[in-house]
C-alpha cells in the first residue's frame, strides 16, 4: 500500500494529507473533485479547507470552490507527495474532471495541469490540444506551447489514424506560437516527423502546411536553399488541394516568403490581391503577424503613413483584447519602420514598448528585434553606453535562442560604427563577416545594403574606386529590387557622389539631385548638409499633379474592380500621407439616399458604421 493511501486507510480525517493532494490542482479545484478522487467525507474535506483558510494557504472563491493563494505554498504542500504516488494521484484526477467535464474552459484547464504530469493516451492528447485553444484564446501563448510540447512528446512512439491527426495539428501549432522561444533545430526535426506522418497518411493539405513552416525553421537558421526547396514543394502541392483554408495559409507565407527574401514591394501586390475589399481584422496570430508584416512593407514602398497607420490600427485592438503577445509584434514593426526614416525619437517611444510588451506576453521574437533596434537608435542618439548595453542583450538572446537570420539593417549599421571607432569592440562581432553572411543569403535587401558597406570598407582602406563604383552599383540593382524606396534613394544618392568624386559629372549629378529629393519627402534631415539644397528645387504642387495626372493613366488600363479599388485607394493613401482611406458610392435605391461602403483599407465596416 502507498505512503498516502496507507494515511487514507488510518485517518483519512488528516488535513495535511488532504491539503497535499489538494495541492496537485495549480488552479481553482472542487471539493468534489477530492471526494470522488480519494473516496473523503464531505466533513473531513471541509475542516481541511477551512484549515488551510486559518492557515492563509487557501482562499475560497465560491461554495466548494478554493484555490491556494501562492505557487510557493502550494509547490510546498505537492512536494510532500513521493514523486510516483504524484503521478498516480494525478491519473485519478485527471479521471474524475474527464467524467465531471462539461465544457467549461475553467475545467478544460484544471484538467490540462493534471494531463501535463502523466502520459497520454490520443483520449488526452485531444484534452491537451483543447486545453491549448483554450490558453490562445486568452493569449497565454507559454502555457499553449506547453501542451504541444507534451502532445508531440507522449504521441511521438505511438501511431494510428488519430495520433498521426493530433500530433500533425500539434507540430503545426507549435511551429506556429514557438518562434525564438524553441530552438527551430528541435522545431524542425518535429515538423519532419510530422511530414512522413502526413506522406503515409497521403494528408495533402497537411503536407502543404508543414512544407511551408520548415521552410520558415530552416530560414530562421539561414539554411536558405532548405527553405527554398520547402516552399516551392508546398506551393506545388497547393494546386493539388481543395481546402481554402490551406490555399489562404499558402497565400500568408508566400507574403511571409516575399518578407523575408526583402522583395517588399512583391510582397504588397500579394497581399493586395488576397485581401478583401472591405477591410477586415484578421483574426489568429498567423494572419495578425503576417497583416504587420506587410504593414511593414509598405513602409519601406514609400506608403509610410498607410502601414504605420495598418499596424497601429492592430496594435490597439490587440491591446484591447489583452494580447500584448502579437501587440509587441506590431510595435516592433512600428518602431523600426520609424527608425530607418529617422524619426528616432518616436522610434524609441514604440521600441520601449516593444520590450514591455513583448515581456508581458512572452513574445521572445520581438524582444530580440526590439533590443537591436534600441541599440541602433541610443546610437543615432549618441548615446553609447546604452547603444553597447542594448546590443550585447540582443547578441546573448539571439544566440541562446538560435535565431541566426537578421532581417533589419540595424546590426549592420552597428557593426559600421564598431568599425569606424564610434562604439567600442563587442566580442564575435565582424562586419566583413556580417556582409559575407548576407551576400550569401537570400534576402536582397540585406544584399543590398552588404554591398553598400563592403564599398565604404573599400573607400576606408584605399581601394581602387572602380571596385568602389562595383560594388555601389551592385548595392543600387538590389535595392531597386527590393522595392525599397528610401535605401534605393540613398544608393543612388551614394553612387552619385562617388561618380561625381571620380570625375563622370553629367549623370552623378542628376542622380543625387533625384536621390535629395526622394528622401527630402521622407525626412530632409537624412540629406548630407552639404546637399539639402538640392531637395528644395522640387516644389510640392507639381509633384502632386504629376502623381494625379500618372494616377488617371494607371486606372484606364485596370480591369479587375477589386484590384480597381485596392490600387486608388493605395495610391491616394501615398500622394496624400493618410494612414486609412475608403471608397463610397451613392446608393439611389434607399430613402434618403445613402453612402454605401463599397473598399477600405484600415477601416472595417464596423469601424465605419459606428462613425
């Protein structure tokens, strides 16, 4: 007989045994869960309750209902179960909620804390997996990766029908939520396990879907040419699928894809062509994230006030809704969209609280990217104690979470400065190692701005100014495709300067007088002194009637309405510097007459309606 039941057998009556196995609840637990679990009286259950009442262990949060005030005490009391009796202990509470469950969300999580101590057959795989949308839907994302964890762990050696179901969704789920907390080496090889499942399954929508998140792993690790090949095999597979459901998640990486290979200005017209025509929140964290990171791309086409305006419009409601997990995300995005036009001040403002909410909802990504940012921008501050501060936090994050890809171009602004003497040497940090890792990659905005600083090593060593002009040139081709209207402006303006330092005047000149006055509309402060003159000879009212009379052209030629409507809206949103924009048509038919929402972008129906 085991230590406890020998204790139930001789006096059953003892608070502290009762108090121990009440322990074994971590959140609010019945008092006929205990009865039905260990076979008490009523009346001994509740002088143990009261007890712990007397003794500040417990509080009561209704009739038969209590919880323990703090984890310590509680962690205390379930210590002094032997660690197998725990177990067993466990099994049979897990029992008792299973057969007392009656869909209530309090019970499903009460029963996931029980299932996380014991293994699992698919019957509670399936109760963890619940208990897991159960923890998403409050945005208590640490406690959601927990279950799938244990899921993939206790159905890793089982098979059949079910299990290959549940540990498939699992491995997708986890893939999902677990970016920079897991390691994407341990991600991965549970994704490929996953895959072989679905391939002797023929699960073709599930194919497609673990295709695309191994080719996001291996990216993360800079295994480019893995992820590539993922990709392409999944978007092969899409045609194969009938499920909208796959065919939109395919949609979302491509965006993602387009991301993360820097093509922002592709990565836009994808988005454009899959979204509705009336603006929509998106709803689950992989449609909120990808919604940011194309909020972000239209900052970097020169639609700075539409994307600053499409994240701040989600960072609100995630703030509303309590999910500072994806808020944190969007004030990322926010703050190094604002970094790279020079606006450092705000920049910051949304960086801090990147790092507060990031903190508060465990998103270990936007921490990271948070710290590099916040150490690039205390440098255009001049402060660099805190710049130096920010960049080791960064370097130590990332490398413990084995994030190795850096898809922002503050790290190596920071790697130049360590290079020119403006901060102090940081251990294991090389620019030319930094510009070798990103000529090789495949993002060719990162490419671009490698190529822009292997030319200023070279002019800083002497080099011959043709292979200067080389690599300035090669700088510029990627920053054009990449679409990203204030670097390519600042490569054209780079370029110019050195041909005009070379002697070839005529066309340097027009470059950098175009260059001055692309950013002059950014941010004239981002123009050398030496040059802002040049920005003021371009005078704002024929601009703007030159971006009418060029609109009024592309429509003619557009034939699909939704694409119609998508394209005016976005390019009155750039001309005019607005962060939403909408179309209404004069609905004759009604009386009186009304304006019937007809596009919008950054503002849904209801945001309108209630206007």
């Amino acid at each position: 007989m085991h230590a406890v039941e020998e204790k139930l057998g001789t006096g059953g009556h003892d608070p502290d045994v009762i108090l121990s196995l009440s322990a074994l609840f971590e959140g609010p637990f019945s008092i006929d869960w205990l009865q039905e679990m260990a076979d008490f009286k009523a009346s001994h259950i509740l002088l143990a309750m009261d007890k712990g009442i007397r003794d500040h262990l417990l509080e009561r949060l209704e009739t038969g209902v209590f919880q323990f005030r703090e984890p310590a005490m509680r962690n205390r009391l379930r210590s002094l179960l032997p660690p197998r009796e725990r177990e067993r202990w466990h099994q049979r509470a897990a029992r008792v909620i299973i057969s007392t469950i009656k869909e209530q969300p309090e019970a499903i999580r009460a029963l996931a804390s029980h299932l996380m101590h014991i293994a699992n057959d698919p019957e509670g795989c399936g109760w963890l997996s619940r208990a897991a949308d159960e923890y998403l839907r409050e945005f208590q994302y640490e406690d959601a990766l927990r279950c799938y964890t244990k899921i993939i762990a206790d159905l890793a050696a089982q098979s059949g029908t079910e299990v290959d179901r549940l540990f498939i969704d699992a491995a997708i789920r986890y893939s999902k939520i677990s970016t920079a907390t897991h390691d994407p080496k341990r991600v991965i090889t549970v994704l490929l396990e996953a895959l072989e499942r679905a391939k002797a399954s023929n699960d073709l929508p599930s194919q497609v879907l673990l295709h695309m998140h191994l080719a996001k792993n291996n990216w993360l690790r800079s295994h480019y040419g893995i992820a590539m090949r993922h990709f392409d095999h999944g978007w092969k597979l899409v045609s194969r699928v009938d499920d909208e459901r796959v065919v939109r998640s395919s949609t979302t990486f491509s965006a993602f894809f387009l991301y993360w290979q820097g093509r922002y200005k592709e990565a836009v017209e994808v988005y454009e062509q899959s979204v509705p025509e009336i603006h929509k929140f998106p709803r689950g964290t992989f449609p909120l994230l990808a919604a940011i990171i194309v909020g972000q791309c239209y900052c970097k086409i020169g639609q700075l006030s539409q994307g600053l305006g499409m994240m701040d419009a989600i960072r609100t409601r995630c703030l509303e809704k309590g999910d500072k997990h994806s808020a944190s995300y969007a004030s990322a995005g926010m703050g190094e969209c604002l970094l790279q036009v020079g606006e450092v001040d705000r920049a910051m403002t949304y960086l801090r609280h990147t790092l507060q909410e990031a903190g508060s909802g465990h998103n270990q990504w936007a921490y990271i990217m948070g710290n590099a940012c916040l150490a690039h921008a205390y440098l255009l501050s001049g402060k660099k104690d805190q710049a130096v501060s920010f960049l080791r936090k960064y370097l130590k994050q990332s490398r413990r979470a084995r994030i190795e890809v850096r898809p922002f171009p503050s790290f190596m602004d920071l790697c130049w400065a360590i290079e020119e003497g403006r901060l102090p040497r940081v251990r294991g940090l090389s620019l030319e190692k930094e510009i070798v890792r990103n000529l090789q990659g495949r993002n060719v905005f990162m490419q671009g701005i490698a190529y822009r600083h292997r030319a200023w090593l070279k002019m800083k060593r002497h080099a011959d100014p043709a292979l200067v002009l080389g690599d300035l040139e090669s700088s510029l081709e990627c920053l054009e495709a990449s679409g990203h209207i204030l670097e390519t402006a600042r490569a054209n303006l780079e370029l110019g300067r050195t041909r005009l330092l070379a002697g070839k005047d005529e066309r340097a000149k027009t470059m950098v007088v175009n260059a001055c006055r692309v950013i002059g509309k950014t941010n004239d402060r981002l123009i050398p002194e030496e040059l802002r003159h040049l920005a003021k000879d371009c005078r704002a009212g024929d601009n703007l009637l030159k971006e009418i009379l060029r609109l009024g052209q592309e429509v003619v030629g557009i034939r699909d309405p939704k694409e119609l409507a998508t394209h005016v809206i976005s390019t009155v949103n750039r001309i005019t510097g607005a962060e939403r924009g909408a179309i209404f048509v004069l609905d004759p038919a009604s009386t009186p007459p009304r304006l019937e929402l007809r596009a919008a972008r950054n503002l849904t129906a209801e945001e309108v309606a209630s206007e």
